[in-house]
C-alpha cells in the first residue's frame, strides 16, 4: 500500500492506518492482483443474498463505485465504498445514492432510472416478503411511483 493512497484514505475516511493496513492484507488475500471485478463483486454479493437475485443489484452497486470506470474497483475505490456506506457523512451518502441511480451518468435521474434500480432492489426481497409491503409499495412500479412523487418533478422531470 503506497504511502500516498494510505494518506489520502486516511484523510478521506474515518479509518486509521492500522485498520486501512488490515483491510488491505485481507483485500490483498481475496484479490492477489490487486482489483475486484464486476463478477467477483455480483458474486460475494450473491453470498449476501442466498435467497433473491441480487445480481442486477449488484451490477449497479459496482458502477457506483467504480469512479475510474475501468471494470473494476481497486483497493482505494473498495476502501471509499466501504467507507461510504458503513459510516460516511450524510451528504457523501446521498452523493453516492445519486450516483446509483443516474444510470447512464448524465448528470440527472430519471423515472425510468428510478425505476430500473426499485426494480433491482425489488429483486432482493423474497416474495413472501414482498406481500408484506403496504399496497402503495409492493412492487416496482409503485415504490418507484411514490419515490418519484416525493420530489414533484411530474413525469418527465
């Protein structure tokens, strides 16, 4: 781990060197070459979610995080996602939530971006599960619905 990445995650995180040069022996040991791919990653994630389909999920997650868009994330990208979303402060957390769901990056979300990551997330959620949900949010379309209600941007806000 190179002093330069180790200071800037330090200042960038709320973890100590100590605990960056640990979860860097431990990334070094599951990633001997050093980056974690999309499959790798839709793939622990499925360890998370034995049950549902958290692949779609997943597959967006990673896109999130991988803020050089090289198909994969490197130590420092992990370490910031961790960060972020274990313990980041909340306007970081609503960055990095925009940033999930503006799909195609341009800058601004969509209903129909919305919706396709409710759809992902739905996915998650066993359906016996999802009968549980209150009747204006048990399926995609109507929690995308509501969330996009919420903001008064009219349909094509």
């Amino acid at each position: 781990l190179s002093k330069e990445i180790l200071e800037d995650l330090k200042t960038s995180t709320r973890y100590t060197e100590e605990e960056l040069c640990r979860w860097y022996e431990s990334f070094q040991r599951q990633c001997p070459d050093g980056r974690i791919s999309r499959a790798e990653f839709e793939k622990i994630y499925g360890t998370f979610f034995p049950n549902s389909d958290p692949k779609g999920y997943a597959r967006h997650v990673f896109r999130s995080f991988d803020t050089n868009d090289d198909g994969t994330l490197d130590f420092r990208e992990y370490i910031i996602a961790l960060h972020l979303t274990s313990s980041g402060k909340t306007h970081l957390k609503l960055e990095w939530a925009f940033s999930l769901f503006d799909v195609d990056r341009n800058g601004e979300v969509s209903k129909s971006e919305v919706l396709e990551i409710i759809t992902a997330i739905f996915k998650m959620i066993p359906p016996e599960e999802q009968k549980l949900l209150p009747e204006d949010e048990n399926s995609p379309q109507k929690r995308a619905d509501k969330l996009w209600a919420y903001f008064k941007k009219g349909e094509n806000g």
